[in-house]
C-alpha cells in the first residue's frame, strides 16, 4: 500500500499558493487527499460546494488526488480514518510557522501516527492567501491584479460574480 496525505483547508478561495501545494503533494505521496474544510464557528465567502467544485477543476489532471470535504471533524480524526499517516501543510511566513508548529503537536496527541510535512512555496508565492485576495477584489481595476494569484477557473468564476453585484 501506498503512502497517502492529506492537505486540509478553508481554500476560501483556492490560490495559486494551494495549487502549489497541491502539486507538490502529488509528486512526493501515491496519494493525496485534498479536503475543503468547514468549521462551524468560521463565516467563510464561499461555500463548501464551490470552493469542493474548484478544487476538483484545479486537481482533474492528477490522478493521484482526490477531492473531499471536512465537516466539523478534527485534521488528525479524519486523516486516521482516510487511512492516511501524513498531513501536508505550507509555511509561508514565522506567523504560519508558530501557528503550524503548534497544531502538529496537537495533530499527533490526537493521532500519534500522523506525521506533518511542511513544505515551503517558492518566493513568489510566499505573500499569497486567500484572505489577501479577497481584500483586493472591488477596487477599479482589480482584475489583472487578482488574476496573478489565483487559478484561471476560480479568477473566472470570481470575476462573473463581481460583475453581478
């Protein structure tokens, strides 16, 4: 068997960062469970079915990933019932870092099986999230700016839904 991870998040919405993320879950495991999250206490822009929908758009060309949702449930519960011994997470900056670091060791007092692995996107990608995007939608202009971060059919979607308001 395999090894497999999961790479969880809000992707609210997915960047250009988590497409990264993604590719490098990829390559380094035979499979990679990328799971939208929903947690009750957190208002989100987008719904669950949205953000799932993009996600299956951005990861259709590998074979390796699948697409899932988490509801409500702990990172460590889930991945031990995916069957999956590793967490793919990324640190772009000391702030993700502390954050990061304290969830792994809570991660495995729930799952003392599941390693983390943290991965580290390249410069360029270092500054994108989605909060970040999202404060730059509205303005005159907005588009070709945006349109840098984000993945071609979540800009799309974005930019159809702007122009609606």
């Amino acid at each position: 068997m395999g090894e497999t991870a999961v790479y969880a998040g809000s992707f609210d919405p997915p960047t250009n960062g988590h497409v990264w993320m993604i590719e490098q879950g990829a390559r380094l495991f035979d499979k990679l469970i990328v799971a939208a999250a929903r947690n009750p206490e957190k208002g989100y822009t987008y719904e669950l079915d949205q953000r799932v929908g993009w996600l299956a758009k951005i990861c259709a060309k590998h074979d390796n990933v699948e697409i899932a949702s988490l509801e409500n449930e702990f990172l460590a519960h889930y991945a031990h019932r995916a069957n999956a011994r590793f967490v793919i997470r990324g640190i772009r900056n000391e702030a993700d870092y502390q954050y990061e670091r304290g969830m792994r060791y809570v991660n495995s007092d729930l799952n003392n099986q599941l390693q983390t692995v943290f991965l580290m996107p390249p410069r360029e990608l270092c500054e994108v999230s989605s909060s970040f995007v999202k404060g730059m939608i509205g303005p005159d202009g907005w588009e070709p700016v945006v349109e840098r971060y984000l993945p071609a059919c979540v800009f799309a979607d974005l930019r159809i839904e702007h122009e609606h308001e």
